[in-house]
C-alpha cells in the first residue's frame, strides 16, 4: 500500500471517546494499535491483537490531544511499519457534546435501488442551513461532504453502491466556525446492492464428484455410515459489535415526561434502555427497561431539575452489545 493510503481517520468523537479507523492491510493476521497525547513522547500500548479496522477508545480527557499508530502483524510473525495521521485527534469539549451536538441521522432504505433517505432533527433556532457527511462503512474511508449548505432536514442520497454500507453525520451552520458534528449513524447497505454478510456463511464443506469406487467383495455387510451434519457458521459470529447512536427525545404531553427515540437495528429482539441523573453525586446508570420493543417510550416522573441522560443498546446476540453513547442532555417541563 502507498503511504499517502497507510493514514488513520476520525470516524466520531465525543467527550470523554473517539472512534477512529484505518485501512485495511493485505495478508495480515493482527493489528497493533498504541495512542499518546501530544505532550508525551511515550507510546502507551492501547490492543496487540486486534482483527477490526476500526476501533473506539474511551476514558479520554477532552482537554488533551491524541495520535494514534497502527502497524500489521503477518502470518510469518513480521510487523509493518507504522502509520499514523498527521493532525491530533482531540474529545469534544464537555458543554459542546452535552448542549450542542446533534443527535445522529436517522437512515432508512427506500425501493429505489441504490438509495438511502437521511432524516434527521429539524433546529431552527440561529441557523442557517445543515452540513451533511457521508462515509463508505469500511476501514480508512473519509467523511466526504453531501452539501453544506441543506435547507430542510432531509435528503434522499442516490448511487450508493458500496456493499459494505454507509454512515452519515450532521451539523448545523451558524455564525460559529465549528459546530460539532453529530455522533455517526448507525451503517446502512442500499436496497439492491448485495450485503457481504448473508444469513449462512458456509453449508459444509463440498468436494469435486469421485469416480465410481469398485464393488464390494462377498461378505457381511458393513454397518451404514452415519450422515455428518454440515458445518454451519453463523451470520452473528462474523459480525462486528453494534454500537448504536445515542438517544434522542422530545417533549410529551403531559408535565414532567419526555418522549425517548433510538434508531432500529436488523435482527434486534429488543433494546435495554438505562437512564442516569445529571448534577447528582454517586449518580449510577440504572435500567428503565431490560427489553423494550420499538424504537420510542414515554418516560415518567422526570424530576430532576438538572435533567438526565439516557444510553441504550440491542438484545438478542450471541455477544452482548455495549451501550450507546449517553444522549444529550433532557430537562422534562
């Protein structure tokens, strides 16, 4: 690969995580991945046998900056060269993440072929317009920007041919440089474009037809042989963790309630949904339901007048998910 390809990219960032990837290499079995802050000289060693080309680290400071390295590691035990990226990484400040990221987009696959509708929360208040992003769901790939310049809250996104999915993001532009983007959705594949994950990945193993074998001597009859059963793989084994985007919510319609949103997951049997008080200490995330169905409830008797988070993940896979990350901040009236 050239080096101008070996670069790491910043796939999402909030205030104590970042999700970062980077292509994949031909003929590797591992990947290392080590991180620093600017201020240090010292690598600190972050996974040594990762499979992923893409990865989120969390627990960092958002008053820091980071780099991170990656090098291969091949079947014959040797090791790439390192790449990194020339620009820090750093965490969104804490009031940014909080009280003005956007939640994620929400997507959803049409009957045209090839074609992605991108919905996401409409924001009136001292904007302008919407800048909206997209990226190939594979490792290395950049945002690319669809238009900064949206009017409406809404897009229908055609030719997306990628077989590996695509990811959106959106922020608002206003009289302010940056505004933070929006965490990323979850990835997409267009209707028509053939998914590299079908439901059984392997059924057996086949052999090339045998010639006719000769016939038996006289004897007893051997006892018949039993049928193997064919080796079977499933889809869930081959899949990469599932970290949904955060929460978002409105207002309901009654006092001191809110209306709770997360976007769908294929092949989810549920959602565990936690809730956590803001401004409070020895504040714990605690389970407002083990296994919702849908993609919204209505939440009670909220409270607390520093408000609250809320984080959710999906159920019904062979690994249990970790949880999105929390939602913006919710004051109920």
């Amino acid at each position: 690969m050239s080096m101008a390809r070996d670069v790491i990219v910043l796939v999402d960032a909030r205030c104590t995580a970042l999700t970062i990837s980077w292509p994949p290499m031909q003929e590797s079995t591992f990947y290392l991945l080590e991180f620093r802050t600017t201020t240090e000289s010292t690598w600190q060693m972050l996974a040594d046998d990762l499979t992923l080309t893409e990865i989120r680290k969390t627990g960092l400071d958002s008053k820091k900056e980071y780099f991170f390295r990656v090098a291969a590691i091949y079947s014959d035990d040797t090791i790439s060269e390192w790449f990194s990226h020339p620009e820090p990484f750093q965490p969104l400040d804490v009031n940014e993440d909080r009280e003005f990221s956007m939640a994620s987009p929400l997507v959803q696959k049409l009957r045209e072929p090839e074609t992605l509708f991108v919905e996401w929360e409409a924001i009136s208040e001292d904007i302008y317009a919407f800048e909206l992003q997209f990226r190939q769901n594979r490792g290395g790939q950049p945002w690319i920007t669809i238009s900064d310049d949206l009017h409406s809250n809404q897009v229908r996104k055609r030719n997306l041919t990628c077989k590996w999915g695509y990811q959106f993001r959106v922020r608002p532009v206003t009289d302010h440089k940056n505004e933070p983007w929006s965490t990323a959705s979850e990835p997409v594949i267009a209707k028509g474009v053939k998914s590299p994950f079908p439901k059984i990945l392997m059924k057996g193993l086949q052999t090339k037809p045998q010639s006719r074998p000769p016939p038996p001597r006289p004897g007893p009859r051997p006892p018949p042989k039993k049928k193997e059963k064919p080796l079977m793989i499933e889809q869930d084994e081959y899949k990469e963790p599932i970290m949904m985007d955060a929460p978002w919510f409105h207002s309901a319609d009654e006092a001191q309630a809110m209306i709770i949103c997360w976007n769908p997951v294929d092949d989810a049997s549920g959602f565990e949904l936690q809730m956590i008080k803001c401004m409070k200490k020895r504040a714990e995330w605690k389970t407002i339901a083990p296994n919702l169905q849908g993609t919204q409830v209505k939440k009670k008797n909220l409270t607390n007048k520093a408000g609250y988070q809320f984080r959710i993940r999906p159920n019904g896979f062979r690994r249990e998910q970790e949880f999105s990350n929390p939602s913006n901040i919710a004051i109920a009236n």
